[in-house]
C-alpha cells in the first residue's frame, strides 16, 4: 500500500469513528418522540447519580392544566419542564421539590412542544412518569 494511501485510510478511519461516537453521545441527550396523544406516560432508567432523562410532550390549545406524577422507588429524581427548549438545572419553566418522587400541577401551560427532563438528585434506577391532562 502507499504511503499516501494508508494516511488517507488511517485519516477517514478516524473520521469515522469520530463521527460514530458523537452520533452515540448526541442521541443519548436527544428528547424521547413527540407523544402525540392526550395522556402519557414514560418509563426509563437512569444509570448514574447525577444523570438526567428527557422525554417531549405536545400541549394542545384546550389544555388548562397538567398533572405529572414521577414514581421513583427509593430514589429522589426530580422532574422539570419547558416550553420550546430542553429544560437544565438552571433554566427551566417548572420544577418538582418534593423528596423522592414529584407529583405536580403546572396551570395554563403554553400549546406546544414541552421537554421534560427526570434528573438523579441521589439514586439510581428506573422510574415511571405519568401525565394527565385537565
């Protein structure tokens, strides 16, 4: 093989396997699908303390309230939500402050896509969420 060759091989190689891993890392932090229905609910899993979990809802123009409820068995995850972008720890439209699981209100929220996002404040495991709307 040339020289030329084997660099070109070695270069895309490593293109390759760059492009591999951001694609891995990208759509493990994406949204879960849009759920288009009129009640939802998630399940999942959260591996580590710390980590984080986002799901996506679509709000109908008739919605004047939601009611979300987390189950987290033995664990404290807390929930939070927005409006048209994925919430943080720092930005968010509303958040859960009980101690173990969240069962909340959120009142008159804008029709559109909504983020959700189930943080690991201490435990590991799965967890349900359940949405109803009013």
């Amino acid at each position: 093989m040339k020289r030329s060759n084997a660099i070109y091989a070695v270069v895309m190689m490593g293109l390759i396997v760059t492009a591999v891993a951001a694609a891995v890392t990208f759509s493990s932090q994406r949204p879960a699908p849009i759920v288009l229905d009129e009640n939802a609910s998630f399940t999942g899993y959260i591996e580590n303390e710390g980590a984080f979990r986002f799901h996506s809802i679509r709000i109908y123009e008739n919605v004047t309230g939601i009611h979300f409820v987390l189950n987290c068995p033995g664990n404290d995850f807390d929930l939070y939500g927005r409006w048209g972008e994925l919430p943080s720890l720092s930005e968010y439209s509303f958040r859960g402050y009980q101690n173990g699981g969240e069962d909340l209100n959120y009142y008159e929220p804008e029709p559109g896509i909504w983020h959700l996002m189930v943080n690991s404040y201490s435990g590991i495991g799965h967890y349900d969420l359940i949405i109803e709307f009013e």
